[in-house]
DNA sequence: TAATTTTGTTAGATTAATCTAACTTATTAT
DNA sequence: ATAATAAGTTAGATTAATCTAACAAAATTA
C-alpha cells in the first residue's frame, strides 16, 4: 500500500507526463511545491518499490506499475468530480478540492457504487477521460478553439484549465461542455474570436481563453 | 487546524466518554491500539491545545472545545453514514469502513449538501444521533430490548454494536431500524426471548443480541 | 572551450508519530 | 500495612517526510 503522500507523486508524475513530456526533479518540486532534494529522495524510494524508473540526472518516469497506480488514483478523483456534479448538485468550479481528498479512499465498492450510479462515465465534468479499471486512459483528439478557423462551428468537449477563476469565467458566459460554438470573426493582431453560441450572438473571447477550450470540429 | 492523526484521538475520547463516563490512558490506549507512552505523549500535545484536559494519574477528559471538534466530526461520520446508505445504496454493514475516512475531508460545502440532499437527517443508519452543527449531541432515552418484559411492543430504534457481523445477523433475520417488536416470552435460565415482527412470528433471541438492540416501547 | 547558470544530489537536521525498556505511582490483595 | 499487580510516565530510539546548506553535474552563454 503507497501513503498519501506517495500517491500525490505519483499522480503529478502522470499528469506532467501527460501535459509536457518530460518531466525534471525540478518541475515536480515546483509543481508540489515541495524543495528538490525531498523531491530526489522520494524518488528513489518510489524507485526501490518498483513505481518509477530512476535515473541520476536523467528524466523522471513512471514504471508501468506505477503508471497503473497513478491512472487509478486519477480514475477515483475523476469519478468523484463527475459524482459531485451529477449527484451533489456542486459547480464544476467547486469540485477539484473535494476530490483532492476523496480520491484516498479505500474502498473498491464506494467507487464502483459511485460508477454504477453514474451509468459508467467516460469523462469528468472538465471533459478529461476517466481512465478505466486498468488505470488505462485515452485521450480523444480534439482541437483547441484557438486552432479553428473563421466560420467554423465546434462542440465545447474539454477545458485544459481547471481552476475556479477560468470555470467561473465559462460559467458568467453560459458556457459548459456540449455548447456548439460558431467562429464568427478572427482579429488578426491578437488572435482574439467573435463566436456565437446558445442565445449568445456575439461573445468575445481571448486568445488566453481560447487555448485553454477543447473542441470537436462539428461536419 | 487538527491532524487526522489527532482527530482519531478526540473522536475515541468523545465516543468512550458516551459509553462508559470515565476514560483512562490504558482503555484509549487498547482503543486506538496504540501504546500507552504514546497516548501519553498526545494527551499532552491536545492538553496544549487546549483540546484535552489532562492531569497525570487523572482520568482523560476533553475540554469544551475538544468536545466541540470531537462532535463536528462524528456528526461528519454520520451524515456519511447515512448519505451512503440512503443515496448510495450501500447496507449499513458496510459503511461504518468507508465513513471513517470520509469523516476527515475538510470541506463544510460537501457535508452541507450531503445534509441538505437527506433532508437534514436527526440520526445515522445505526439509530445513533447525529451531532448539530455545533457539535452537540443528544441522546434520546432508549431501552435495551433485554429490559423488556413479557407481552411488551417496542420499536427498533438503535442498534449499539455496530460490527458488520452483528449487522448481517439482524440482516438475515429481517430486522431493520423502525421494525415493532413484540415479546412473546423471556426464558428465566438465559434471558434468551421469543419475540415477533414483520412476518416472523418466532424468533429465539439471545441475550447477547437483545443486550445490544435500543428499542422506544409502544404506548 | 571556458565561465556561468541551472539543475540535481548528498549530508545532516527537524518534526510528528510511533515504539521499547525502565521507572514511578496508584490500586488491590494478602 | 505491606507486598504484589496494574496503570501511567519518562527517556531514548526509530521512521517517514520534510527542510537547509553545501557540493556536483549538466546545460547555456560568452
């Protein structure tokens, strides 16, 4: 059995490694906001037990154990926000601390209960994949809004940035996942969109924002 | 802020203090299964934050404010207890695991909506009283269903062992809370009864399980 | 390529929670 | 009332996770 603590290594290891590439002792430091040398130390200890592969100086990566492990930590934070949402009736910007903390429990049937209840969702309410029972995720291609071109219509599926100031930002503008989003109009200098959505006409919206919108070209 | 740690340690005095009045190093120590210079040791660490009054030698006691966080958490407890059988669907032998983890999230929005969703629930699915808000408790008068006589009715209220194993007993004999009970008669050598309800209309309870079931008499 | 900066590691200290062994105080039994 | 037993404390060691300070390796820049 890993302590929480381990766990939360071995979570922000996938989670760079699914957002970067690379990952170096010194991304992960700053990530967990923990200093360097405890960041090295605890890395051969989650090398000694076979979760990550350790190198001096080199890469950090995940064993396939541990990114077993990891994918199933994520699986229970995603299913988690996905319960929150759905059953508790909490807002997808209020959801992420909760989670934080429950995806700890042990307890398989408190999880599958959670799934079962929820008709085995695919994603979470951020429109991230839930990985499966393996601990094994797949990512959908999708583009970001800021890649789409003018004219082009596109369905809201994901949003790459979670923290309650950009979700509350979404929500002042009626925007979740699912909404068709038309590109009316590109401003050249700045790379800002004109779109159209819902009862909305004519929303602004940043580059900042729109490459932190996932979306699946719609035809 | 209290560690989960420290929190285990007030939750045990709270819920000894309720069963037998005086606690000592010894008891909490087999309690907790932790060793007594270690209980020791945090009986100090709470006194000097005022959660505990301790005096060497003395029976342990919690202060005002310890009882307080004690009963916010066993109110946490509870509220999941409850939450996970009414919502989630889960029997109420199998949730005692669960919610003594869920017990330790912080996060006052998620037990708030938990309450709200159940309708602001007085007891847990066991009968035992749920804590206010501000952490009391109050314990209704129940009886035992072994001081009962003869040809009385009374109504399962609480049960006081809550071991999964005395749960599936009750399960495999169809006795929930709120089943009316009457005594058909009581054997002078063990206090074993012959009780009915529901559909059953013998049924040969020990004394042990009839020491261990709170029941509100009728009329 | 040599100097400088950034990144990573080693060594050693610290804190919280635990333990065992030895000792002290309180209670019980003779 | 004294001896024996039980309960509680003190002292000191251990473990996991953290830190700072000092050093070493790698990468970048001049």
């Amino acid at each position: 059995m890993n302590s929480l603590i381990e766990e939360n290594y071995l979570k922000a290891l996938f989670n760079m490694a699914n957002e970067a590439g690379e990952v170096n002792v010194t991304e992960l430091s700053r990530r967990l906001e923990i200093k360097m040398p405890t960041v090295t130390s605890m890395m051969k200890k989650l090398s000694d037990k076979k979760l990550v592969l350790y190198e001096s100086y080199k890469p950090l990566r995940l064993s396939e154990k541990g990114k077993k492990e990891a994918g199933l930590i994520i699986r229970k934070h995603r299913l988690t926000e996905m319960f929150l949402v759905e059953k508790m009736h909490l807002g997808w910007e209020d959801v992420h601390d909760i989670a934080e903390q429950i995806e700890h429990i042990q307890s398989p049937v408190f999880f599958e209960k959670m799934d079962e209840l929820l008709g085995y969702p695919k994603v979470d309410p951020h429109g991230s994949p839930i990985p499966d029972k393996s601990g094994k995720i797949v990512w959908k291609e999708y583009n970001k809004l800021s890649d789409c071109r003018e004219g082009e219509t596109a369905k809201l599926a994901a949003v790459i940035n979670t923290s309650s100031d950009f979700l509350k930002f979404l929500n002042g503008r009626e925007m979740r996942l699912g909404v068709k989003i038309k590109i009316r109009s590109i401003e050249p200098f700045d790379k800002s969109m004109v779109v159209s959505y819902g009862k909305r006409q004519a929303e602004v919206l940043s580059n900042v924002v729109c490459e932190r919108i996932l979306v699946e070209k719609e035809g």
